[in-house]
C-alpha cells in the first residue's frame, strides 16, 4: 500500500527547541521499527492531502527571465482538534519533507517527493493547511547585500564605515566577477579611502577620477598600511582584502573603478553568492556542468535591497541559465538549450498520457520566430553622463565610459521571408567580452528564429522521478509527432492528491 509522509519542523515555545512533527497517510499511523531511522517514531494517520505543488524553470509559459518559487499545499486532518497544540509552535521558514512509501518495503525505501520551507499554518475548524514553498522562497526573502555601514568614521583613523550624515545605513556594495566603472563609496574622507566592494578584490584594472585614468602604486594587508602610504595626486593604492581604495588627492567626480574578484563565471559567482548569504552554495556537479557549457566571465554589483534570488537569476540570464532546486533541496543550476534527441523517457499517448494541450508562449514575440537578437553586454554601472567627465578626454572616451552597455546583433534575413511579424528580440547581459556576447546572440538566435512548441500533459503521478531541466519525448498522432520529438521539462505541477502530474515541456 502506497502512504505519503510529511516531516516538518517546528519550533516548540515549551521547550524551547526545534523538533519533528511526523504526519503519514489518513488511513493508518505506523510507527519505525528500532532499526529505522529514526528509530521507534510515530507517524500520526492525520495526512489528508498530501498536497499539490507547482513548479517551473522560469515564470509560467516563458523560456526566459527570473526563476519561479515553488509553492504548494498540505492539509492535516484536525477534526478531533488533536493537533490543536500546534497553533503555538512557530513553522514559519522551517523546513518540510514529504515522502512516497510502499508500505510493503523497507522504511529506507521511501521516495523522497520534495523538500522545501513552509509558512506558518493556517487552522481552520477542520483541517490545517500547511503552505510550501521550495527553497527558492529562502532566497526571494533574503537580501543579498546584508551589512550597512555604521557611519562612524568622523575624523582620520584606521576606520571605513562613512560619515553618520552621509551613508550611514545604507547596504554596502558588494561585487562579483569582472566589473566594470563601479562607482566607490566614500567610506572615510578623511583619508580618501573609497570602497567599491565590500567582498574582497582579486585585482583592479582601473580606477578613474571623473573619467581620468589614476595611477597605480601598491597593494596593502589592512587599513593602517594602506593610510601609512606615500601617494601623490593622480596615484591610487588598494586594499584587496576589504575591497578598498585609496586616493593620492581629492576627487574631482565619481571615482569609478574596474575589478575581479576570484569568481568571474556565472555558475562560479552564484555559487558565491549562496556562500556569502549562508545557503550553502550549487550542487557542485551543477555548478562544475555549468561551467562547462559556458565559463565566459561576467559580474554583477549590488548596492541596494536586492534578494539573492533575484540577484542570482540576473547573473544566470546572461547565459540562458536558470535556478532551481531539486527533490533533496540542493541548488541547480543549469541552461536551458534544445534538446539533444536522446530524452530520458518518451511518452505516448497510447500509454501514459491521460491529456495533451499545446499552449502559446509567453516569451518575447509570442513564440513567433525572430529575425534578429541583440545581446547588450559590459555594463558600465557608475551611471556617468558624458558631460560629467574631465574636459581633457576624448569624445571617443565620453561616449564609452558614458555608455551603460555594448551591443552585438545577429540576425537571420530569411525568417522576416517567411515570417512578416519577426520580431527582434533584445537581451540584457552581464556578460563583459564581445566575443561571448557575440556567441551567446547566435546561439539564441538558433533557438528563438525556429517555432518552439509548448505542451501541457496530465500524466500519472506514479510515472517516475522526473524533474525540470530534464530531457523526455513525445509522441502523438498530430501535430507531426507520429515519429516522436524530445522537448525539456520547463515546468511541473504535483498533484498527489489525484495522483496526477501535469508536465509543461517546450522544444
């Protein structure tokens, strides 16, 4: 007999802890043997719908753009009010396990669905519903740039935390990858110190006053070397290890500066991203895969109220990248290309499927082929207008450093031939070399000058661990499917209530 299990944690206000909750399928509570684990446990039979939870790679019937969270719902049976106790424990942001188990193996067996946070419950006179949310939720809810600077630097000193009139409170910038006219915070005036990062530098290009390119001297360990140096004006000198920068004479403009730190892809800077918000990083082969897909460098500055999640979705946009969490709650990252024709599985409308819908896309022209694709990439984030700058620069230079973005273009002449309303489709990146760009324009030209078909299918549930991003086939006796054609998993949604699984592929 097949049972559905929920683990969810709770915080206990009596004792003051955090402890399990153990739920299992209405019809019969069980309890673990003294070799499962965990051992001699009970599994209250108050499991009533095991739930429905809704997925995707990107935002509903779109191939493009910020990662979806996750959502979903679980609903005990309360009707007896047994589980009324629970109205004083705190689930909010605590984590939930649900599992799929034939009671007639081992306990080990169990199939682990899917793993996530929930909200805190709703209680009505009958039922608790317990509202999921899959780990993407964790980082939509958590700022990326979490220190502020205290503003307690006043007077000269071995201090970089800005004036209480000037940036106190506010977020302090951090940077990743290859950066590009990055606009320096005063963090002491008094020493000329300027901060574009707080995340530790690898190297600096570039530093500019008002446009005009600053000498470099040396690198220092801490804020009393970097202080104690010799400079003169139009000379710079770093500290790499707390992102500073410190001026030989008074500004003239914006001090913009261009720097890497140690992580320049996209998979390797998302990756740092989770590390530094304490969320444990990708799953390492995701990440390694990535980077062998694409390991053009790219970069991405914060200086405001940013989430992770939105943060991390810009950096992996720049190459067709998506963000998603898998059934044990890692983080994957991964592109999203054409298929290869080797799907994992093929469904057939003869054997598992129980419905078909082919449904429009909601990406850039409505899934009508385009003719042409820019890619803008090199961002320049100081923000400068041209005439900001020094009068001793070139009109050449103001018009570069002025310039938010570079664009390449690259266009097909014969789909506007057969397709009158080809759209032009335009693409921000973060990415910093023209020949990436120019790369990552023609490959999504390759995929976007094409029809790409969307599908809806209602599926059985029980069909097999399957999972976004993944590869499987189609076949039907319309639309020019009687040979089969593979497609990628692009969205799900898990009704374990009704056993069914509604899978949104698109190739």
């Amino acid at each position: 007999m097949i049972r559905y299990i929920v683990e969810v944690d709770a915080y206990d206000p009596v004792a003051a802890q955090e402890e399990t909750q153990r739920f299992a399928s209405q019809y019969g509570g069980f309890t673990t043997a003294a070799t499962d684990t965990p051992a001699n446990t009970h599994f209250k039979p108050v499991l009533k719908n095991p739930g429905n939870f809704e997925r995707r790679l990107f935002a509903r019937s779109t191939t493009q753009g910020r990662s979806d969270v996750g959502f979903g719902e679980i609903v005990l049976d309360n009707t007896n009010g047994s589980l009324d106790f629970l109205i004083d424990y705190a689930f909010d942001g605590r984590a939930c396990r649900l599992y799929r188990w034939d009671d007639t193996g081992l306990f080990s067996s169990r199939e682990l669905i899917i793993t996530g946070t929930v909200e805190q419950p709703d209680f009505s006179e009958t039922e608790i519903t317990l509202l999921f949310r899959d780990r993407l939720a964790e980082l939509n809810d958590t700022q990326l740039t979490q220190e502020v600077y205290a503003g307690a630097t006043t007077s000269t000193g071995n201090s970089a935390e800005g004036r209480p009139e000037d940036i106190q409170g506010q977020p302090k910038p951090v940077g990743f990858g290859v950066l590009l006219s990055v606009p320096a915070v005063p963090v002491n005036v008094f020493d000329l110190l300027y901060q574009p990062t707080s995340r530790p530098m690898a190297s600096v290009q570039a530093v500019r006053d008002a446009g005009v390119a600053l000498t470099a001297t040396s690198n220092y360990a801490d804020i009393p070397a970097l202080r104690a140096a010799s400079l003169s004006p139009g000379q710079y000198a770093t500290c790499f290890s707390l992102g500073l920068i410190r001026l030989g004479g008074s500004p003239s403009g914006v001090i913009a500066v261009d720097f890497t730190t140690l992580d320049t892809t996209a998979a390797d800077i998302v990756d740092a991203m989770l590390l530094y918000a304490g969320f444990g990083g990708l799953s390492v082969v995701s990440r390694i895969d990535l980077n062998a897909i694409n390991a053009a460098p790219c970069g991405i500055w914060v200086n405001g109220t940013d989430s992770v999640l939105r943060a991390a979705t810009t950096v992996l946009n720049s190459i067709g990248a998506y963000l998603t969490v898998n059934r044990s709650g890692q983080f994957i990252a991964g592109r999203l290309d054409l298929p290869t024709g080797t799907p994992q599985a093929t469904w057939r409308d003869y054997e598992y499927l129980r419905g078909v819908e082919r449904v429009r896309t909601g990406d850039q022209g409505q899934g009508v082929p385009a003719k042409a694709v820019t890619v803008r990439y090199a961002r320049r984030w100081s923000n400068e207008a041209a005439d900001s700058f020094a009068g001793s620069l070139s009109a050449e230079d103001r018009a570069l450093l002025s310039q938010e973005y570079q664009s390449v273009k690259e266009e097909d002449a014969t789909v506007a031939v057969k397709h009158l309303l080809a759209p032009e489709l335009t693409f921000d990146t973060l990415l910093t070399n023209q020949a990436d760009a120019e790369a990552e324009a023609t490959r999504r030209l390759n995929i976007y000058k094409a029809r790409r078909d969307r599908f809806e299918l209602s599926l059985p549930a029980r069909l097999g661990p399957i999972d976004l991003g993944d590869e499987y086939g189609l076949q039907l006796n319309r639309y020019g499917l009687e040979n089969g054609k593979s497609f990628r998993l692009i969205g799900l949604v898990e009704d374990y209530e009704s056993e069914t699984l509604t899978a949104e592929i698109w190739g």
